[in-house]
C-alpha cells in the first residue's frame, strides 16, 4: 500500500508542476490578448474611471513594466513563479500569496462543505432507487436530476435566494462571514447540482450489486434488502460514486467562481472574477495556479479514497507497480 501511495504522489506532483505552468502561462497570454489598454483599465481599478488620466494610465504602464516585451514579461513571471513567488496585486499593491491565503480557507470551507452535502444527499437517493429500479422514487429522481443538471449554478442560486431567503426567511442570502446560514445557500446550490448526477451513478451501481451473486447470497441467508445493503451493498455501490467525484470537481472549479460572485463568498472565485474585470494579472495567475493545484489535490483524493474502499483496485495497482 505505501509503495501505490509513493508512486501515486509522485506522478500527482510532477502533474502539479505541469497544470502551474500551464494555466500561468495561458493566463498571462489571455490576459495580455483582451482588447483595450491594460495600464487604463489597471489605473480605473485604482483610482476610479472618473478619476483616470492618460498621465495616470502611463505612470501605471511605467511603474508596472507593461511597456516591455511580452515575451520578457512572461520570462520575469516564471522567474518569479520558480522561486515560489505570485507577486504583487497591480491594483492594491499587496501581496498575492498574502490576499490567496485570506480567501483560500473559505474556498475550501465552501468546497468540502458542497461535496459533503452532495454525498449526503445522493447516495441515499441513489442506493434506494436502485433497490426499486423504475419503482416511483427512481422516476422522480431521475426527473429531478435532469432538472437539476439543466440548470446553470448561477440560476439554480437565484432561485434558491428567491425561495428560502425571500419567500422562506429560513436563510441570509449573501453572507461574508461565518455566521449562521452564510454558508447555507451556497454549499446547497453546488451540492444540488453535483448531487444530480451522483444519485443516479449510485443509482446504476446499486442496481449492479442487487444483480451480483454476493447480494444475492446474503439474501438467501436470510438477511433482509437493509441489512444486505448495509452489509454488502453500501461499500460496493460507493466506489463508483468516489471515482465519479474526480469528474465532477470540473463542475465544482467552475461553480465556484460563480457562486461565490453571486453569494458574495470572499474566496479565490470571488477574488479571481474581480481580478479579471480590474485586468489584475498576478492576482489571477495566483488565483488560477491555485485552483488548478487544487483540482490535482482533490484528484489525488479522490484516488486515495477508491484505493481505501476497493481491494481490486489495490490489487491491479500493486501489479502495475511490479510491472
């Protein structure tokens, strides 16, 4: 097991080291290709448009070096980049490993607590349905996951401001801090839309394992579906879900973004969708290096956890290690 760990990590790191050159240096080239003055807009995000001057505009190109050469800026920047440094925000001048650290921990509050919440509700849904397949809970969940999935996050939040904050009272609809309900509205907006897609995964496993012959033989030793399930269907049917989960933080990356612009969260989303209308690029190569490298952690995660529950796996990772 230690030795599928130590080549699982390895390969996990060179990946990180690959996915924070890449998503830098598109970052820097996007950036550098959006139409207009790069110094005027970073010169409105300091000083307000009202108060923006070609003299301002220019003495934000001089001091920032935006006059130089592309390709030399790219070569300071993985200067910087080697020796562990995201530099300094264009717009307040602090620094970004300082600003990402701030506003890490509640992007991760925000994460964990929507795949929890994901988890929770989808594998009962799921497990259950498949007991019954195309009984009446399977065909309202199925419903409800298309209707689910279909939303984009930013409508499905809205609609859920607009119902248990609105029409409900139950919760706040945006809240920077830690107080009660902040946290509510938009781990459930992420957790729905993951949970749409999880329920029927565990739906479609369950099915697999009451077709299997152990599910069948614990039957006929006279344990009830529950205690079957519980016993022998609950672990087997969850594999499939743990693995799915590295697909869907495609869908959490994103939704991140969106939903803490939309709920006021103060994590990297927020901060990388303001640093994209102020054209502050380091703060958006920081914030985009760090959600890239938080897609490989999770990943590596998600694969530790399958090698936990399921033996095979263990087993044909051990082969291939020998090999």
């Amino acid at each position: 097991m230690l030795n599928i760990l130590r080549h699982l990590l390895l390969r996990r790191c060179l990946q990180a080291v690959i996915v924070a050159l890449l998503v830098s240096t598109v970052s820097f080239f996007l950036m550098h290709s959006l139409s207009g003055d790069l110094a005027f807009r970073i010169a409105a995000g300091r000083y307000g448009y009202d108060m923006v001057t070609t003299a301002a505009a220019e003495a934000v190109r001089a001091e920032l070096g935006l006059d130089r050469p592309l390709l030399q800026g790219l070569l300071f920047w993985w200067q910087q980049l080697l020796q562990f440094d995201l530099g300094d925000s264009y717009l307040t001048s602090a620094p970004v490993i300082e600003e990402i650290r701030e506003q890490f921990g509640h992007t991760l509050q925000l994460a964990i607590s929507a795949l929890a919440l994901s988890i929770v509700i989808a594998l009962p849904v799921g497990l259950i349905a498949g007991l019954n397949p195309h009984g009446w809970l399977d065909r309202v969940s199925l419903a409800l996951s298309v209707v689910l999935r279909a939303f984009p996050p930013f409508l499905l939040g809205i609609l859920l401001i607009l119902l248990l904050s609105s029409k409900l009272g139950i919760t706040n609809a945006a809240n920077a801090s830690h107080e009660h309900g902040g946290l509510l509205l938009p781990a459930l907006t992420l957790a729905l839309g993951l949970a749409a897609v999880s329920s029927r995964v565990a739906r479609d496993a369950m099915v697999e394992v009451r077709r299997s012959a152990y599910f069948n033989f614990a039957r006929t030793k006279g344990l009830s579906d529950l205690l079957a399930l519980l016993r022998h269907g609950v672990r087997n049917a969850a594999v499939p879900v743990i693995a799915y989960l590295g697909v869907q933080l495609v869908f959490l990356m994103e939704g991140v973004i969106i939903i803490e612009s939309l709920f006021a969260w103060p994590g990297i989303g927020h901060a990388l969708a303001h640093a994209v209308f102020g054209r502050d690029i380091p703060m958006i190569q920081g914030t985009a290096i760090v959600m890239g490298l938080l897609f490989v952690l999770c990943n590596t995660l998600v694969d530790i956890a399958c090698l936990v529950a399921d033996p095979r796996q263990r087993y044909l990772a051990t082969r291939r290690a020998d090999t």
